[in-house]
C-alpha cells in the first residue's frame, strides 16, 4: 500500500540553534521489497516507572522478583560509539535522565501476530525520549515520526559487525536494520544528546497494560471501521479495551486525515489518558488491578535499567513531578520539500534538542500545543489550550498545504487549538 502524504496541523516550536539535526531538503530514494504496512504501538514507561515506585514501596521481595524474571535485560553500551558528552548541569540534586523508549512490532511470541502477519521481521514506528530534570520539578516526552527523513549514522549489529550509514532514510529504517542499538546510536549523533536508558516494548505488553487497569477512555468524532488495524468502534465517548486500544492508536487511513502526524497526536492523547488511569484513585485502590498493568507490562520490556527497583526509583520521580508538569510534543517538523509523503525536522529543532541537553523546561513558543498528562481528559482528548499538536512549520498549515501559514488555524503564539486541528488528529472537538 503506497504511503498517502501526511497532513497534519502544525503547532508552535522553538528558535533555531546551532545543534545537529536531521537532514531535511533531500528526496527518500525508493525501499525495495517492504510492501507491508509499518505499524506502531504505544509505550507507557511514564505509567509502568510510577506504579513501580508505589509497588517497589510495598517491599513485596516475591513479587519484585517474579517482575524481575519478567523482563528482558539487555544492554547495548558496547554497541554505541562516538557517544556525546553529557553536560553538567547544576539546576538540581539529581542528574537529568534521558529515556529512549521504542514500540516494537514484533509478530515472535503469544498475542504479538496482530493483524495476521506472522513475518520474524521487527519495527518501530514509535520513538519517544522522555527527559527528567535533575530537580525532578518537570519533565517532558518528545514524539519523532517515523517519517522522518535523516542521514543514519555507521552502527554496529549485535555480533559487532559495522551497519553502513545510510543517507535520506526514514527515522525507523535504523531499528529494523540493526535493533534499539542503531536507534540509539542515530539518536545521539543526530540530536548531540545523551541517552541514560532504553525501554522497548511490544503489542501484547500494550493490549495487557491497558486491560489490567480496565480500560481506557477516548473520544472519537466519528466511527472507525479499520480493517487493516483490526478495530471497528462507533462515534463518541466510550471506554477501549486492549485489543481495541492497540486498534486505535495503529488505525491510521480511516480516522482523522489520515496522516502518520495526526496518529501521532492520538497517540500522545491515549498515553496521557492511560497515565491519568492509571495513577489515579481508582486503580491505584485496587491491588489486582496494580499488579496486574505490571506482570504485563514488564512481559513486555525490554531495558538496559538493571532491575525493577532502578525502574522504581524513576517513576518515583515522576510521581514526585506530578502529572500537570509532565509534557507530551513532537520533534519541530514541516514536509520534505523534495518528498511531500516524508517530513523533515525544521531547524528549530536544534533549540528543543539544547533546552534537553541544557536541562532546560519548555518555555515560550516550545511551551504551546502540548499535551499534559495532567489536563483534565474526556475520553483522552486534554481540554483548555492543551493540544494533540505536532509542531510548528512555516511551511505547513492546518489544510496540509505546504505554502499556506500557520495562521489558518489560529494564531501560532495563542496555544488554542482548532476543531480542524482536532479533527485532523481523529479526536472529537
């Protein structure tokens, strides 16, 4: 299936800096062989590190143990050359974390062969950084779409062999050639940051996560009737179990304007949604439901984070934080002037990448059209002026088309966000 172009709604970015970046001017040449569909699956490493931190406090040894044997541990530092510094700050106690977390969409083990595929080829279509800052006051998660076109760096393969670089290919051709230690080396060299940890997780991780907490609400305009995701739900407010949950947040062609940019936006609305469920009272009071999301979650991981205590000791930060400081973006964007179905990170982009390095919050125009994962949810869409957004383009626009302004959709500095905005993204207005 041809990949349609993406027409998302821009949101507001940073200025531009002097930091690396990826390419953005040059033409994807022609994937050979890759006819089926790339699908993604939602992370919830905020959700999973927090009630870890509440379950670690327990001080149930059987359990943390048995949450140990579920995890796959694997670390790829051998793996990684050419590693940026990290810079020393001094705006808290702590030193800034920086997570890589990886959705896998492996078809190899029990309820993973979603969509009938049974191929032992694996992807990831999402990648998200989740910086923590070292006062541990605030922290923010950062969206790269999979289209986006970059100059892939040398990596190494699990056996040691060089993987060659590549030019103008998109983000997530790095993890299918050489797993999370390509994705991570490409992210480092292309960003100039630091990575502490990685966290991949796969399908059926997902589809439990969410119905161990009994499901998690969402808000859709219309219906969705997505063959090609498995999912066929009616318009309005109504809770999603796991198997529909993964439906969703994959749909893709039939829901919103059908743009790889928009299901992102979904994406980072589900995930704030099913971290309000699941810290909240509700579940938190609720002992099967707690052990439950984790048995599932942590069959669902793999990590470079030492045991779950480790992973306990971030989401006790994180809870520390508190949901209305933990922000949800993406990566500055616009098309690719040579490729309209690819994007391309803007120049802006190098800002986000220093106020990280810089443990810097969002701030300004960075600050606009993001998602918190303390907004107040009504079926997983924020209110007030918090926003499913991508970022801002100079050259895109609400309508998708690359020479109108930002402004169609509402002024860039305002915050508010438009109904076609919500509508691009598959969310009710």
């Amino acid at each position: 299936m041809p990949h349609e172009p993406d027409r998302p709604t821009p949101s507001e970015t940073v200025s531009s800096d002097d930091a690396p970046s990826a390419r953005r001017t040059s033409a994807r040449p022609k994937r050979k062989g890759r006819s089926k569909r790339r699908y993604r699956v939602l992370t919830a490493l905020l959700a999973t590190t927090t009630v870890l931190a509440l379950v670690a406090g327990l001080g149930s040894v059987y359990f943390l143990r048995h949450l140990d044997d579920n995890i796959k541990y694997q670390d790829y530092g051998d793996q990684l050359t050419n590693r940026p510094a990290k810079v020393a700050v001094d705006t808290g106690p702590q030193e800034p974390l920086n997570i890589l977390v990886m959705g896998s969409d492996t078809r190899e083990g029990a309820g993973n062969a979603v969509d009938g595929y049974t191929d032992d080829t694996e992807r990831s279509d999402t990648t998200l950084m989740f910086h923590l800052s070292a006062d541990r006051t605030f922290a923010y998660g950062i969206s790269i779409p999979r289209d986006s076109l970059v100059d892939r760096p040398e990596c190494k393969a699990d056996d040691g062999t060089v993987i060659p670089a590549a030019q103008d290919v998109m983000w997530n051709e790095a993890f299918e050639v050489g797993g999370p230690a390509c994705t991570m080396q490409q992210f480092e060299q292309l960003t100039g940051i630091r990575l502490d940890n990685y966290v991949k997780v796969d399908f059926h991780g997902f589809k439990g996560m969410v119905d161990a907490i009994g499901g998690v609400d969402v808000c859709l305009p219309a219906p969705i009737n997505d063959t090609k995701a498995g999912v066929d739900l009616p318009a309005g407010t109504q809770v999603l179990d796991g198997s529909d949950s993964l439906g969703y947040v994959r749909a893709r062609y039939s829901i919103g304007d059908g743009s790889d940019i928009g299901r992102i936006k979904r994406q980072q609305a589900f995930l704030a949604a099913m971290a309000g469920k699941l810290v909240s009272k509700g579940t938190l009071a609720r002992p099967d439901r707690v052990l439950g999301f984790l048995d599932a979650a942590t069959r669902s991981l793999q990590t470079d984070f030492s045991s779950v205590r480790e992973m306990a000791k971030v989401g006790s930060s994180f809870r520390d934080i508190g949901l209305g400081n933990i922000k949800f973006l993406t990566v500055p964007w616009q098309y690719s002037p040579e490729d309209p179905n690819r994007v391309a990170w803007l120049p802006e982009a190098a800002q986000l990448w220093k106020r990280v390095k810089l443990d810097k919050p969002l701030a300004g125009k960075a600050a606009t059209g993001v998602i918190s994962a303390g907004d107040d949810v009504e079926g997983g869409t924020p209110s007030g002026s918090a926003s499913p957004s991508g970022s801002a383009s100079p050259s895109g626009s609400p309508s998708g088309s690359p020479s109108q302004s930002p402004s169609a959709g509402g002024t860039p500095d305002s915050g508010a966000v438009s109904d076609e905005e919500r509508a691009s993204a598959g969310l009710c207005t």
